[in-house]
C-alpha cells in the first residue's frame, strides 16, 4: 500500500522530544554494533537508524539526534563501529559519522514538506538521505585517504552499500509510520 495516513509534521512535548532525540542516538550506537567488517569502511545498522531518525523526527530532531550520537564519540565512549570513541575521527570512515547529521536531516526536511505521506515519496526521502551520507563520507574517504581519486572513491566507499543501504531505505519507509504512531501514544500517556 502507497498511501498512508502519517503526518508530515509532528511536535512533541520536550520530554518527548528529548526522549526520542536520545532514543535514536542510543539507536545509532546500537546499529554500530552488528558490524560486516569491510575495509576501509565497514557495514553497520547505522544508516538505518539515521533514515529512522530524520523519518520519524523530523529534519530537527532527526539530525540533533545524530550530533548528540557523535558527541558522545567526540568525548571518548566508544560507540562508533570501531569502538575507538574520539579516535574514530582520524579513521576512512569518519566523513560517513559525520554525514549521519546531514542524511537525518535530508530525509526529515523532505518528510516535513509531503514526502513522508506516502510510503513511496518516503522510500524517496531516505534515498536522500543516503544520498548525503555518501557525499560527506565519500568525500572524506576520497580525500583524506585516497589521494582524491575518486574511482577508488566510488569502489570503496559508495559501491558495496548501494544494495544494502538501499535495504535499509525500504526498511525505514516501512518502520517510520508505527514509530511516529508509538510516539504519538507515548506522547498522549503523558
């Protein structure tokens, strides 16, 4: 079914908000932890987790949950893939962590103006959102690791997550409407 009935904008109490902006940077820790290792970058959960985020929150709240995620790094727990905490910013894989805040907030702006209504025109979104991790993580890799030959770029750091990010799109498309309907309940028990 296409057509669903999800809100394009939702506002949340600040319990709630800061609860969930929270919830999914806990989410986005997690997803760091079923781990295909894969030089130079592995293959996690976390770009679903960040789909989620910026589905189900919003542009806002989707992307503050990502910056308090890489917080948490930046201060030394060792939450990324690596388990390195700060160290995973001198790592190929940084420029993607940082891309977590931009994909969340891609995919949460394009929900806040229609494309989170219907579950194609989500798909969309998170497609996006993906989109702009691979810009900031590709460029990085590209960059700082790879002379900026951007061939191995592509190689290493785009084409063996096309399928299994493109996945990870379809799950969120799915997943966002029950989540932001959990959230609605939970804000309503309050």
């Amino acid at each position: 079914m296409l057509a669903t009935h999800l809100k394009t904008r939702v506002s949340y109490s600040p319990i709630v908000r800061v609860l969930a902006i929270v919830g999914f940077a806990a989410l986005t820790a997690l997803g760091a932890r079923i781990t295909l290792p894969l030089e130079p970058v592995p293959i996690t959960l976390q770009v679903l987790a960040v789909l989620l985020a910026g589905l189900t929150l919003g542009a806002k709240d989707g992307a503050l949950s990502q910056l308090v995620y890489l917080v948490a790094i930046t201060a030394g727990l060792p939450l990324d893939a690596g388990g390195l905490g700060t160290l995973a910013w001198t790592r190929p894989s940084a420029g993607y962590l940082a891309g977590f805040v931009a994909g969340a907030f891609a995919a949460g702006w394009l929900a806040e103006r229609g494309f989170g209504r219907w579950a194609l025109l989500r798909f969309v979104a998170g497609l996006v959102g993906v989109a702009a991790i691979y810009a900031m993580g590709a460029s990085w890799l590209t960059f700082i690791f790879l002379g900026g030959d951007w061939s191995k770029g592509w190689a290493l750091g785009i084409a063996p997550f096309l399928a299994v990010d493109t996945t990870k799109a379809v799950i969120a498309t799915l997943l966002a409407e029950g989540t932001r309907a959990w959230l609605s309940r939970v804000e309503s028990r309050k």
